[in-house]
C-alpha cells in the first residue's frame, strides 16, 4: 500500500471519532470541498472506508481495513 498522505490521515483519525458527511468533514478539518471529496474518492478505491445513504447524502465511516491501519499506525 502507499504511504497514506497527512490530509487522508487526518480524515481517518476524523472518522475514528464518528460518521461524517463530506460537507461536515471539509468543515471540521477546514478543506476546501473538492479537495475533500478527492481525498475521500481515494480512500473508498483503497477500501479504507465506506459510506451509507442517509436520505440524499452520504455518510462516511471507516472499514475494518481503515480501522486496522489506524490501530497498527497508533502502535508504532
């Protein structure tokens, strides 16, 4: 796997915390919108997280694969 960028990581360690909508995560960690749902596009294709409907939006949340990586990053 490549190195995980900062700003991925920090979208990571956001949803450690809880669910998120885009719009919410650009705001929490002060992005620019495309650039998060960039990021957020990447993190889906390496199956780090997911997202589920909630009405028109999507909320995102970790994987299991995003949760290990978390977990194996915090023990280093």
């Amino acid at each position: 796997m490549a190195i995980i960028s900062s700003p991925k990581m920090k979208i990571l360690k956001e949803l450690e915390k809880g669910n998120f909508h885009g719009y919410e995560l650009s705001r929490r960690l002060n992005k620019p919108l495309s650039s998060m749902y960039e990021h957020l596009g990447e993190l889906l294709q390496a199956g780090l997280i997911n997202y589920k409907l909630e009405g028109r939006r999507k909320v995102y949340y970790l994987t299991e694969k995003g949760k290990m990586l978390l977990k194996a990053i915090d023990t280093n």
